[in-house]
C-alpha cells in the first residue's frame, strides 16, 4: 500500500486551492448553441457507465452525423452498433442508468463532458435515424443531458496528442492477436491478426 494516502475530503481539500469560479459557471444543464456548434464538430466519444459489476469506459464513434443526434438542447441519442456482444455498457444502464460522455475533436484541445441519465430503447422511428445501407443498430441510447461543461485544454496539451509526432507506428504495438494470447496461451494470433482486417471491414454495420 502507499504512504500518506489521502483518505478525507479535508486531506482533500488542504493540498488544493479552490476552483476557479469560471469552471464552475461554465456548467449548465442543457447544451447551450456553442456546445451544440462544438458537439457537432465530433465523430468520437468515451462513454462511461457504473453497473453492479464495476465501472466500464467504452469508445464510440461513426461516420459523420451517425455518431449521434440531437432531439434538443436536453436530449441525445446515438446507436449501439455492432461489437464483441459483452454489453457491458447496457447491462450497466439497466442497472444504473447515471452515465458520462466525454467528446473529443482531432486537432482540439479540448473535450466536452456531458453526464446524464441514459435509457435503452428499440423504438423503431429513432433506429431508422441510424440507417446505414439498410442495417439498423440493434438498440438506440437515449441520454437525458444533466450537466455539460467543457474540459479545458492542458491534458491534451501536455500529451501533444494531436501532434504528428505522436502518432505511434502500429507496428511497435501488441497486435490484438496477440493480446489475445497474452490472456489465451493457446489462441492462434497470426490467424486472428491475419483475418481481422477483412471481418472488421466486413462487419463495422
């Protein structure tokens, strides 16, 4: 275990100067036009949700004007598309239906953050909105918006995400075959990694 664990909200708050007003009162509870303006400028977010098993952090993304869509300034919806069958995020959304956002732009600095409460729905109107070459998602996350705020930009920043230099050659990375087989010793990687691209190609509706 570490040393000097801080374990209270006064430990907390002893260590930290106060907020500065501005990120408090850049909060509000409905998507205002410029978060709109902002949000619509993004094809990828994480989605984090808390069930009885944990916690589960899953990215989201699509083609443009597929990765979402507003209903009005408190209300966005946005498919499940096709993927491993876990549902780990919608198991958790029955369980507890509390979920957060966080959309990311490529070449902006900073991210907006949305929490709110999200349901599960195969409403067949609102599946239609995510047509893609006549495949429907399966269910539809319809996100009532509690809060928004934007988060500011010195993580992005001080990671140079966006910068050329820190693209990363795939080639210097574990292959997912081989991830795989880091957690099943007897799975065949160069099958799997030979395959991949085309099932992925072949499966992303």
């Amino acid at each position: 275990m570490p040393e000097n664990v801080i374990s209270t909200l006064e430990q907390l708050s002893s260590i930290y100067e106060e907020a500065h007003p501005l990120s408090i009162q850049k909060e509000t509870k409905f998507l205002t036009d410029e978060y709109i303006k902002w949000l619509e400028k993004s094809r990828f977010f994480a989605f984090a949700t808390s069930g009885k098993d944990g916690l589960d952090c899953s990215p989201r993304g699509d083609a443009k004007d597929q990765t979402f869509k507003l209903l009005d300034n408190k209300t966005l919806i946005f498919p499940d598309r096709r993927g491993n069958n876990r549902l780990d995020s919608l198991k958790n959304i029955i369980a507890n239906p509390q979920i957060a956002m966080m959309f990311l732009i490529p070449g902006v600095n900073e991210a907006l953050r949305i929490n709110g409460k999200a349901q599960l729905t195969t409403d067949p109107d609102l599946l239609s909105l995510f047509d893609m070459d006549g495949k429907l998602p399966k269910v539809v996350i319809h996100v009532s918006v509690e809060a928004v705020y934007f988060q500011c930009a010195r993580a992005l920043i001080r990671s140079g995400l966006w910068q050329s230099d820190a693209v990363v050659d795939p080639k210097t990375v574990p292959t997912a075959g081989k991830m795989l087989k880091s957690a099943k010793e007897d799975f065949d990687a160069d099958s799997y990694d030979t395959q991949l691209p085309d099932r992925q190609s072949s499966t992303l509706y």
